[in-house]
C-alpha cells in the first residue's frame, strides 16, 4: 500500500473501516509489537529474577504494579506506533497521547493534527483474572468507524546470562485490534443476557439482595474475561470478535491457571 493511500482512506472512514483496521494489522502493529519486545520491554523493564527482585502480591500492590507497567507499555507501544507513521508518512501523519485521564489513550491525527482515529489500549497481564483489564468506555460515546481497541497480552519472559545469571522481562505475545464498537455491542449483548440495562449510559444489573431492582454494575462491565458470555456459541459472534476469542485463548494458554475465566 502506498503511504498516501491511508491518508485517501481518512477521506471516507465509514466505507474504509475494515481496509484501514487490515493496514494496521499488517503494517503497522507487527513491527511496533516486534520493536517493543525486542528493545523497550526487554532492556528498560529487565528486572532480576524473583528470588532477588520478588512482584508485590499483596492485592492492592499487584493491582497497582500491573496498572503502572501497563501504563509503560502503552507508552513504548505508542512511540513505536507514532515512528513507524513518521516513516511512512513524514509529518502527515502522527499519534498522539491523550493528555487527560480520558477515552481513548491515542489519537491518530491527519494535517492539522486533526483527530481522525482513536485507539483505546488494554495490557493483559496473563497472570490476571478478576483484575484483568476491563473496557468500559460508554456505548454512546464510541464513533462506530473512527474507533478501535488494542489489546496486548504479555507475560514475564525468564532469561539467563552470563554466569548463571536470572532475570527476566515483559514480553507480548500476543495482540488483537479491533473495532470498538464490536466490543462494545458483544459486551451489551452480555449485560441484556444477564438481565441488566442500560439507562443514560449508566450501567444496571440485577440486585442479588433485592429481587426485582436493579443497582449500578459492581465494576464487571467490561472485564475482559467477562466481554463474551459463556453461553455465546463462534456462530454468534461478527468475525471481529471471533479473532478476540482467539486472542482469549491465546492468553489463557499462557496463564499459570488454565481454568476457564469466563462466566
């Protein structure tokens, strides 16, 4: 694909969607994912093994531990992704970080720095369950065309050096990107199957105390392991969310605790 060709995409997202979700699943993200593992995760986040450098296990500390190197990650990912635009496009073409705590991390900007894309960014450490990432971003407020979501999978990848030397660092193995509103839909299709609703963008669910009412979701709206409700067969879901399926049991696959985690 020529590097103009993306900026005569911008023109028409709605007829483009799935031609630009393809570019950045070919051209784009392969190589920002490769760059990330091979030089940002695996010198800047390198840490001796656990016996001299052990991971917080108290619930509140992982929690914290895992949201800070998420954060990293979201960072270096984004670098990357904003070098390889660079190349291919000079400064046509550039992503940006939101700069206040808000939907989504980046923007992709055209000339003027435009907002024409927007990507949400999710770190799924294998080793998480109920703490996983969630997306929860309100259905109202997605752009069906201009907005897509990066999950990235990674695990603690041991190594040895030198004289018998342990350490390790995070690696990706695996990623998924994806249409927002995918997502967004499959994950309201659970939230009607287990009997909640949606009112002015907030989020109800049944009371287990008070048969009858509805309170406002507890905070698993959007879990990641939560997205897909267990009764959904392949046939069911949009090819998109086939390929998030897919990515779900790529990192269950890695996880220390194989047990399905979807209920």
């Amino acid at each position: 694909m020529n590097p103009m060709d993306l900026l005569e995409l911008f023109r028409n997202l709605a007829g483009n969607r799935n031609t630009i979700l393809e570019y950045f699943n070919t051209e784009i993200l392969p190589d920002a994912i490769n760059s990330v593992n091979s030089q940002f995760a695996f010198r800047r986040l390198a840490k001796l093994g656990r016996a001299d450098e052990p991971l917080p296990t108290d619930p509140k500390q992982l929690s914290s531990y895992r949201t800070r190197l998420g954060t990293m990650l979201e960072y270096s990912i984004g670098s990357e992704l904003d070098r390889i635009i660079r190349e291919k496009y000079d400064d046509k073409i550039s992503l940006t970080h939101a700069v206040a705590h808000e939907y989504p991390d980046f923007y992709i900007r055209g000339p003027s720095l435009a907002k024409t894309l927007r990507i949400e960014m999710k770190a799924v450490d294998c080793e998480s369950d109920e703490q996983a990432a969630r997306f929860d971003a309100p259905t109202s407020a997605i752009d069906s065309n201009a907005d897509f979501v990066l999950f990235v999978g990674w695990e603690w990848k041991k190594e040895t050096s030198g004289k018998n030397l342990q350490w390790e660092h995070p690696h990706i193995f695996a990623y998924v990107f994806v249409p927002a509103i995918e997502l967004a839909k499959e994950r309201d299709v659970r939230l009607y199957q287990i009997g909640g609703r949606i009112e002015d963008d907030k989020v109800l669910v049944p009371s287990t105390k008070d048969p009858g009412k509805y309170v406002e979701d507890p905070g698993n709206y959007g879990k990641i392991w939560r997205i897909i409700h267990s009764t959904r067969l392949r046939s069911s879901l949009s090819p998109q969310m086939c390929i998030f399926a897919d990515f779900l049991k790529e990192v269950e696959k890695h996880a220390p605790r194989r047990e399905c985690r979807r209920k």
